[in-house]
C-alpha cells in the first residue's frame, strides 16, 4: 500500500464579527490598558518640567570675492552639498557657543536651574547648551533654522538671537581676516613696485650726471606739440575782441569822469546797463518825487507825511550818490 502524507488542516478566516466578538468579550481589559496608558501619559506629561521653544532664522550663502581676478570671468558659483551642512557643525561648535555661553553667562544661569552648589565649567555648560539646540535647513532654501529649547522662554529667545548674532559676527570676523589678508598681500607688491621704480629713478639720475645729459637733451627727441592752424584764429579773434572791448570801456570811464553828478544818474542807467541795482534806485527817486509833488499840493512843508517823503527821497539820493561813486570805482 502506498503511504498517503496526512491531510493538512484547513485554513480558518476570521471575519470581522469575529474580532468584534472578542473585543465584546475582552472589553474590560481593554479599556483597563487603555487607561493605564493614558493616565501614565498624564501623568507623565503633568510631571515633566514645561519647555519653549525659540526659532530664529538666518539666510547663509557661500561667500564669494567681490572683485574678480585680473584675468577671471565672474560666474555663478557651484552648488556645495556639504556648505549648510558645515555651517551646523560651526553653529554648534565651540567657536560660537563658548562666546555664547560667556555673553550671557550661563555658567551661573545653568547652576541655579539645575540647582548647583557652583557655577558651572564652560565645557560643562557646552554639553548641556548643545543638547538644547536643533539646527536644520527650511527646505529648498539657504535659510538655517536655530531653534533653542528651555524651561524659560525669554532665555530660550535670548540664546537663540545670541547664537545668531555670534555666528554673524564670526563670519563677518573671517571675512575680514581674507580681505585684509589680500590687501597686506597687495601692499607689500606694491612697496616692491615702488622699490623697484624708485632704484630705477635713482639709477637714472645718476647716469644723467655721470654722462652730463641735461634735461633739454633728453627731451630733444620728444615730438612737440603743435597748435592748429583753427585754435590759432580762435585765439587771435578773442585778443581783438578783448582789446576792442577794453578801449570801449576806457572811452567810456574817460566820459562818465567828465560828467556832473547829476548826469551821471541820467547817464549810467544806459551806458551801464548790467547795474540793476542802480536803475531800480532811480525809479525809487522818481516816485518819491511825484508822490512828493503830490502832497505838496495840498499840504505844507511841515506836514509829517510831506516830510516823512522828503526824508525818503533823501535817503534815496544819497544811495545813488554812493552807488554812482561804486560804478566808477569799478571801471576804473
């Protein structure tokens, strides 16, 4: 007879009825789980000390020169996976946190939260301020995210905008180190340039008075500039104007000279007509003397507005007197 291997058992599915059958059965230790777990999360949570957190958010690019090479195109730079990366690790290195943990002295703030007999070491104090920090990237961004866990929330904000403004300062401070770095680089080419042209000078003089080379002869085989034949007629035209004008104005001194005073007012409205000042005088003049006229009509001499305008025209004479006497001053 052959030998027939045993007959497996059939496969049992259970439905969902009978799931909920033993839930339905079971129902008191479920629910007893269910609030032991809860009353621990609560419990827990109740006991636990309560924790801020602080964000501050920092746009970080790679830095690049300003000014090109002599010999350099400025173009874009290559993307650097491991550039923000690097920054975490500088954020959370000793370079930012140790003046962080001075600035604020968190030695002190650290021992009296966590009830120290002592202020705290600053590598102490390190270890426990990084745990506190969690520096990440926002996504598809150079922005660099630090955020700052802590029982207080002003400290956690203070922490925060003091690590920022660390980390600022430090490139900032590397940046300057690069740039003065290259300009000292610079300078001293630049006092060797000047070395060199100075012994050059030195050694160029002492040739001329070795060899008696005079400067003219050195400049013998200069070319000499010429004027053109046009700037020369422009130059001719304006020394004739010039002497033109000059004896029109000694003419005219030498007849303003010969006048009264009172001519002169006539005169030197119309010989000299850029003086403003001098032609509004006497329209001043003529004015008050029709206002006067006008008064003295009705009025006597010794009535106060008679005499108020009186004074008036005086004063006026005597400015154009002074300012006659300044025009001829001035042709002179």
């Amino acid at each position: 007879m052959e030998n027939r291997p045993p007959a497996q058992p059939a496969e049992t599915k259970l439905h969902f009825l009978d799931y909920w059958r033993i839930i339905r059965i079971r129902k008191t230790v479920i629910l007893a789980v269910f609030m032991l777990v809860l009353l621990t999360t609560v419990a827990v949570t109740y006991i636990l000390p309560k924790s801020y957190s602080s964000t501050v958010r920092i746009s970080v690019e790679k830095d690049t020169p300003d000014v090109p090479g002599l010999f350099e195109r400025q173009t874009m730079t290559a993307y650097d996976p491991y550039f923000i990366q690097n920054q975490f690790e500088i954020i959370q290195s000793k370079s930012v946190l140790y003046p962080v943990i001075s600035n604020l002295s968190l030695n002190a703030e650290f021992a009296e939260r966590y009830h120290a007999d002592s202020p705290l070491k600053t590598t102490d104090s390190f270890e426990l301020l990084k745990k506190l920090i969690d520096v990440r990237q926002t996504r598809n961004t150079s922005l660099i995210e630090i955020r700052v866990f802590y029982e207080d929330p002003k400290w956690a904000a203070d922490i925060a905008n003091e690590i920022a403004k660390v980390y600022k300062q430090n490139r900032l401070d590397m940046r300057k180190g690069m740039t003065e770095s290259g300009i000292r680089v610079l300078q001293d080419e630049l006092d060797k340039q000047s070395l060199r042209v100075h012994l050059a000078e030195t050694n160029l003089s002492y040739l001329r008075t070795n060899l008696n080379i005079s400067d003219a002869m050195a400049d013998a085989d200069a070319p000499a500039q010429m004027l053109e034949p046009e700037t020369v007629r422009r130059l001719d035209a304006a020394q004739i104007e010039a002497r033109a004008q000059l004896a029109r104005y000694e003419t005219l001194l030498t007849k303003l000279r010969s006048m009264s005073q009172a001519d002169l007012r006539k005169s030197l409205p119309t010989a000299y007509p850029g003086e403003t000042e001098l032609t509004e005088l006497v329209t001043k003049r003529d004015t008050a003397e029709q206002e006067l006229a006008r008064l003295l009509k009705d009025k006597t001499a010794e009535n106060p507005d008679v005499q108020r305008i009186a004074g008036v025209l005086k004063e006026i004479n005597r400015q154009i007197n002074d300012k006659v006497s300044g025009v001829l001053e001035g042709l002179d």
